[in-house]
C-alpha cells in the first residue's frame, strides 16, 4: 500500500497521537508534512472554557486553516507524498457535536459554498483509536495550556464520533491502529510493526491490534 499512496492522512481523537505519528512517517518516508496548527487558533483555549459561546468560531478558524493548507499544497504541484494530520472530509465530525442547530445550519451553508474546492485525493487513512481513559492521560501529560479544560467526558463523546464516522469509511483505504495497546510514537519495535503492516496491506480496511 504504502508504495502506491501520495497522500495519506493520519487521524484520531484529541490525544491518540495523530500529529506525532504522522512526523514520525514523513520522517521514514520522505514525505512533505502538512499538519494542523492548534496554536494559532486563537479561540481554541477559549473554546475549552466555554464551549457554547466559541464552538463556531472555533470551528470555522479550524475550516479555514485546512483549507488554506490544502490550498497551498495543491498550488505547489509537488511529486512528493504527503503526510497530513487531518482529513478535511471530517470536519463537520466537531461542528454536529458542538454547535446548536442554528450555528450547525451556518456552518453547512458556509461549507456548501466552499464546494468547488477539490481537496486532493486520499490515498490511505490510518485511523488511531483508543479508550477515552488513554486519551485523557495523553492529553493530561503533554500539558498543553489550551487543552487544561478539556474533560475525559468530551474526550470520551469525541472518541465516540470518530468510531461512528470511519464505521462507515469508504472514500480511501483505511487502517486503523489500537492506540491502547500500541504506541507507534514513542515506540520504535511498534513503529516498525506498523510500517511493515502497511507496507503488506493488500486490503480496502485493515486493523492493527497487537504487537506480536
């Protein structure tokens, strides 16, 4: 598989190391590294206190910083793979779970009209899921100011989205990692399994829940 994709994406909950996981395979395979940048949201910490009144601001700098970035990828016209931390086809994910439903209907009709806007193809998807427990004790130890509000509760309702969008995951191949019991981040021999596993990935889903 991992012959054949130029765009691949790595994604997951707050905390299941999505970021660092897609350093760590730009790093193997020479790809250009496009990655979110949470701290130049700058209602993000906001948003964490008082998730009602910053959820739509919050999103829509998230959109836009995506769009920007695919945007500048495209123009670059690069041969290159690409690592990303994102995948833009998920972003309404956050906006059903935080915004009320007259915010939700903007933030469609914001999206709709940003239609012609052709994010490029994805080749593979690695999708990291792991228990709300872990994420929070994730998040709790990379002590990041912006995220000290953050509950295992969202956490926990965030997890729950992602399980519930790549259920039904079809636009690309989809690999999906057990980050409970595997640590590609920080763990060289589980680093090695996983890049083995998708170097022999024949199939259109896949899961990787051990390291043995």
């Amino acid at each position: 598989m991992l012959e054949r994709a130029r765009h691949i994406v790595v994604e997951g909950p707050i905390g299941a190391g999505k970021t660092s996981l897609a350093r760590r395979l730009s790093e193997r395979l020479g790809a250009t590294l496009l990655l979110e940048r949470p701290e130049e949201n700058p209602f993000l910490a906001r948003f964490y206190q008082d998730m009602e009144r910053w959820g739509l601001a919050t999103q829509l700098s998230f959109l836009y910083q995506r769009i920007d970035l695919l945007g500048a990828l495209a123009a670059a016209h690069q041969d290159a793979p690409c690592v990303a931390d994102f995948l833009l086809d998920k972003d309404p994910l956050f906006a059903e779970l935080n915004l009320g439903s007259d915010e939700l209907a903007l933030y469609r009709r914001i999206l709709a009209a940003m239609a012609p806007i052709e994010p490029p193809a994805v080749d593979l998807v690695i999708y990291l899921q792991a228990r709300s427990e872990t994420l929070i004790d994730r998040v709790r130890k990379r002590g990041l100011e912006a995220e000290r509000a953050i509950t295992e509760d969202y956490i926990g309702k965030v997890s729950d989205c992602y399980a519930r969008y790549f259920y039904d995951f079809e636009a690309a191949p989809l690999f999906i990692v057990d980050a409970d019991v595997l640590n590609p981040v920080d763990r060289d021999e589980d680093f090695d399994l996983l890049m083995a596993r998708l170097e022999a990935m024949r199939g259109y889903r896949e899961f990787f829940g051990y390291a043995a």
